[in-house]
C-alpha cells in the first residue's frame, strides 16, 4: 500500500477506485485492481 500526499489523482486512475474514510485516515481501495491501494494520514 502506498502513503501518499494526494489521494485524488490516483481515484482518477481506475473507475473503480473508491475513497473511504477509516479510524480518521483516508483510503483508496480498489476491489478489482489491489494494486491501486492507497493511504493518506
């Protein structure tokens, strides 16, 4: 999983990338391409 400063370009990268809030972090998750996970926080 990648840490990253901006979480909004990489929502842009797949269509099924979703940006979801957990424990005051922000997340990308991706069900079809794991390799799109990401972390903000």
């Amino acid at each position: 999983m990648k840490v990253r400063n901006s979480l909004r370009s990489l929502k842009e990268r797949h269509r099924d990338c979703q940006v979801v809030r957990r424990k005051g972090r922000v997340y990308v998750i991706n069900k079809t391409q794991r390799r799109f996970k990401a972390r903000q926080g």
